[in-house]
C-alpha cells in the first residue's frame, strides 16, 4: 500500500468518524427536540387550557351571572377539546362539557345560587382532574425524554471517545508509517555516504520511499561511477605530481602554516643528509637548532617581521661542503603558499615553500668571468704598455733604421694581437646577443683551408723552430663552408698547438674523407696533453684547464668560439687526448657531392 493512499485512508476515517458523530448528534438533538414539542402541544397547553378554565370559574363564582367569564370559559374548554392527547382525557372533557351545559341552564332557569355555586363547584373539580391527568403525563414524557436524553448523552460521549481513541492512534501511526521509512532511508544514505562497503540504498517496498530510494541508487551509481574516475584522474595528477617533484634537481621543502614540514623531496634530502621521517612532521624551530647548514635553510622562514609583513624575502645563497670535500652554492628562495577561497572570495594563506637550487656552476663561471676580464685587462695592458714604449723609441731621432723597423714590426705584432683578442671578443658578444653571424657557405677545397692558415702561423712556427707536416691528399672533394670562418677555426687551432707544443717539435695536419658525406681536418701536437674529464670542458666559455707544464692559457674564448662557428656550418670539432702525449684536434665539415663537382 503506498504512503499516498495511506494518508487519504487516515483521513477519511477521521471525516467518517467525524460526519457519523454529527449526524448522530444532529438526529438526536431534532428527535429530542421533536419530544418537546409534543410533550408541549399535547400536556403544557392543556394545562394552560385548564388555567384559563379555572380562571373564569373564579369570576363565575364571584358573579354566577356574567356572561364574559362563561365564554371564556366555553372557549377554553373547545380549544381542549381540540387538543386531547392522553386516556380519559376525551370523557373528562365531555363531563366538562355537560357540566358547563348544565350551569347554563341553572342561569337560564334563575336557579337559585345554591345550586349554581354547586355546579361551578364540581366544573373546578372536574378541571382540576383534567389539570391533573395532562400534568401526570407532562411528568411521565419529561421522565422519558430525560432518561432518552440521558442515553444519547452516553451514545455521544462513547462515539465522541472512540473518534478520540481513533484519531489518537492516527496521530500517533500515522507519521510512524510515513517517517519510519524515511528514517530508513536517512540512515541508508547516511551508510553509502559514509566510508565503508555499502553503495546502495534498501529497498523494502514498492512505494513512494522505494521510488525514492531507486533513484537515490541510481544517482550513487553516477556518482560511484564518476567517482571513479575522478580518483582516478587525481590519482593519476598526485602520481604526475610527485613524480615531478620526486625527479626535481632542486631540493624542495613544503611547510604548513605552521611552519611544520610536509613534504621534503629527495634532492633536498640528500642535501641536508638526512631521511625523510627526520624531516616530516617536525617544526622548523627545532630543525634549525640541530645544524648550521639548517639553520641557514630556515633564517628566512624564522624571521619574524617578513613574515608578518607578508613579504616575500630575496633569495640568498648557501654554502654546502660535499662529502668529496668539494663546495657548492645553492640559492635558497622562500615563496608564499596563498589559495584562494570560492566559498568565502577571499585569499588564504596556506603555507610555505622552501626551494634550493644549485647555482655551483654560475657562481664558478661568475669566478671564471672575473679572473678572465683579469686576465684580458693585463694581457691588453701588456702589449699597449709594449706599443706605448715601441712609440716613444720610434719618436727618438737617435734610434737607427734597423731599430726603428724592428719597433714597427713589433707594434704591427701587437696590434695584430690585440685586433685578434678584441675579434674574439666581439663574437662572443654577438653569440651572447642572439645575433646571427652569416656564413658565405661555398664549395672550397681543404688544400686552401690549410694554406691560407699556415701562411698566417707560418712565422711563430719559425720563431719556435717547429717542424709541420702536412698530409692533404689532393683528390679531396671540396667542402661546403665558409672560408674565413673555417680559417679562423684552422688558425686557432694552430696558434694553440704552437703554444703548448715544446721548441723544435713536430705537428701535423692531416685531412681526409671520414664518410661519403664528411670530411674531416685534424691537427695534432706535442704538448702536454689534456685529461680526459677535461675535453668538453676546454670547449666552454671561459674555460681554464691546470696543466704542469706552466704554459699559460689563452682567454677561453677561441675553442668555443671555434666550435659555434663548425656546427654553425653542419660540422663537429671535438678533441682526443691522453696527458703527455700530446691532443689530437679534429673537425669535420660537409662535403660537396661528386655530382655536383663533375659538373
């Protein structure tokens, strides 16, 4: 039985309870009233009959005579002889009328007085016993309808009980029938909504509470179904995350708003030296008391006024000493972790971020960068103090012809060097800048690569007394390439072999076809060589590599230079060498199809 019809059965059987209880009353108060009215036609006015009656037989009696009196009294005694209702009351009546009949002949007769008063006597008998009899049955009906009234009383209280009785037990199951089921299903939602196994609502009957519980199963199932996915979506975004956080090469640190670590990723544990369990969960007032280095890491955290002021504090750097004794720098950062509320509009702060990161390799080249303007500042100095002095000589009259050509010379010299170093230096301003350098890409051969370049080393390697040897094949197809840039490359190449190869020393270069599409030039020295942790190093701007030898070094700057400009073109230059037995520096370079060179 649905809730629906339950409900309208409750109320029908209160209104049925209701309409019987006042139809009974309303029948029984007109059956009542009924019994009144007779009880009133049929005794009350015949004793009101009978006053009258006697009324007039009191005037009678005062004046036997009057005729007044004598019709009032006739037309009392027709009005109850038109109003007969008990038993003998139709032959008092009649004695009534006789009687009356008889004293109007006693008038009519001039009887004596005597026998006048005498018959009024028995009239006043005669109607009093009528009086009588109608106020014994007036008593009798008034008994009856009182006892009668009595009983209905009791049939009205008794029914109005049992509507009572029934409309309680309404009240009372009436809302247990429709809430219990509800309650049910509050309950059973609450146990799908809460964690644990159950995913669906009971369905106990086929009502409105079962319809309803069949579409709450069916909106858990969306939502299982949608929660699925959705933890499978976050799973997959968590496991993205910590993935991205776990393979981070800065060290990373997560704090709450109270300054309590949750999350400390690996590269910031190997830093710090410690595992995670020593780090989570504990405050960054404690960590800071065990060591220096964090106390250095939580300083700006811990610093009271920037972070009230809500101040993002600069970065500042921090030194670690490495196990193998080396240094390192990283910069630590503090970031502020703020959300913002949709419910509330408003901007949380949630907690903090503690980023290090590994700025070793700026901060040396940073060192590199000034011990090289260093360097160039007195390598510039040298040979303009040398010009400067090579110009006062010149501008002596006493100075001879041949000194005077050798001081030019000699400024030619230092001039060509310092156009060189300032060369250098322009290009790399030029790479740094973005800017592309052209290339004037053409078939040239290798044998005039080489040429041009030994005829601009040719006198250092005469004043070292060195020993070339040159092993260019001429059946070479020519290169594609630039043949400035590529001498240049040749010629730096050469100006460092000369430099570090000992006095009276052989070199060699060497040039031949690696592959269909390659070719390749080498030159090779005598110098002291170069460890193998060191042949990309060399290659870097800047760049210093020790050596045992006491030669000094260029300005970092020719190798890499050297190295933009072959793969600026389609080649590779690299290096193969072995500490004290001299380098080997090889670059290749595209090489023009036979085709092309046939025609």
């Amino acid at each position: 039985m649905s809730l629906k019809l339950k409900i309208r059965l409750s109320i029908l059987t209160m209104l049925t309870l209701l309409l019987g209880l006042g139809g009974y009353t309303f029948f029984t108060i007109q059956r009542l009233e009924k019994g009144a009215l007779g009880i009133q036609r049929a005794n009350f006015r015949s004793v009101e009959y009978g006053e009258q009656m006697l009324r007039a037989l009191e005037q009678l009696q005062e004046q036997p005579t009057a005729q007044p009196p004598l019709q009032q009294l006739r037309r009392a005694l027709t009005r109850e002889a038109a109003n007969i209702t008990e038993t003998g009351e139709l032959e008092l009546v009649d004695t009534l009328t006789q009687q009356v009949a008889d004293y109007q002949r006693l008038v009519d007769d001039r009887a004596p007085v005597a026998r006048q008063v005498a018959q009024l006597h028995q009239l006043r008998a005669e109607t009093h016993r009528m009086m009588q009899l109608n106020a014994a049955s007036f008593n009798q009906q008034t008994q009856r309808i009182t006892q009668q009234a009595a009983q209905e009383r009791r049939t009205v209280l008794t029914l109005l009980l049992l509507s009572v009785a029934v409309g309680l037990g309404l009240i009372v199951r009436l809302p247990r029938v429709v809430l219990r089921p509800l309650r049910r299903l509050r309950a059973d939602v609450e146990d799908v909504a809460s964690p644990g196994p159950t995913t669906q609502v009971s369905i106990v009957k086929n009502d409105e509470v079962g319809a309803v519980a069949l579409a709450l199963n069916r909106a858990f199932g969306y939502m299982q179904d949608q929660r699925s996915v959705t933890r499978a979506a976050l799973a997959t975004e968590r496991s993205r995350l910590e993935s991205l956080i776990e393979h981070l090469d800065e060290g990373l640190l997560l704090l709450d708003p109270d300054r309590t670590v949750l999350l400390a990723n690996p590269a910031a544990r190997e830093l710090l030296g410690r595992e995670a369990s020593d780090l989570v969960g504990r405050r960054a007032e404690d960590l800071s008391q065990q060591t220096e280095l964090l106390h250095q890491l939580f300083r700006p955290l811990l610093a009271q006024e920037a972070v009230r002021a809500g101040e993002t504090p600069a970065p500042v750097t921090v030194t670690i000493n490495r196990p193998n004794g080396e240094t390192a720098y990283y910069q630590l950062t503090l970031n502020h972790i703020v959300s913002r509320n949709r419910e509330t509009s408003r901007t949380e702060f949630v907690g903090h971020i503690l980023s290090l990161r590994n700025v070793s390799d700026f901060k040396k080249l940073d060192e590199v960068k000034s011990n090289y303007l260093a360097t160039i500042s007195h390598e510039l100095k040298t040979p303009l103090a040398s010009i400067k002095l090579s110009l006062m000589l010149l501008q002596d009259e006493r100075t001879e012809a041949e000194e005077r050509q050798r001081l030019a010379d000699g400024i030619r010299d230092e001039t060509q060097r310092l156009l060189g170093m300032v060369g250098q230096l322009l290009a790399v301003s030029r790479l740094d800048a973005g800017a592309e350098i052209q290339f004037d890409v053409q078939p040239i051969p290798l044998a005039d690569i080489v040429r041009y370049a030994i005829e601009t080393v040719r006198p250092q390697l005469e004043d070292r007394e060195l020993h070339l040897r040159l092993e260019v094949p001429q059946d070479l197809p020519p290169a594609r390439a630039d043949l400035e840039k590529t001498t240049w490359v040749l010629i730096n190449l050469l100006a460092n072999a000369i430099r570090y190869s000992p006095r009276g020393a052989d070199l060699c270069v060497r040039a031949h076809q690696a592959t269909p599409q390659q070719l390749q030039i080498s030159v090779q020295d005598c110098g002291p060589g170069i460890a193998p942790e060191y042949h990309e190093r060399i290659f870097q701007r800047f760049s210093e590599v020790p050596n045992a030898t006491g030669h000094k070094g260029g300005s970092g700057l020719g190798l890499s230079i050297s190295r933009e400009f072959i793969e600026a073109q389609g080649g590779r230059l690299w290096v193969e060498s072995i500490p004290e037995q001299g380098s080997h520096f090889c670059f290749t370079l595209p090489a023009v199809p036979i085709k092309q060179v046939k025609k």
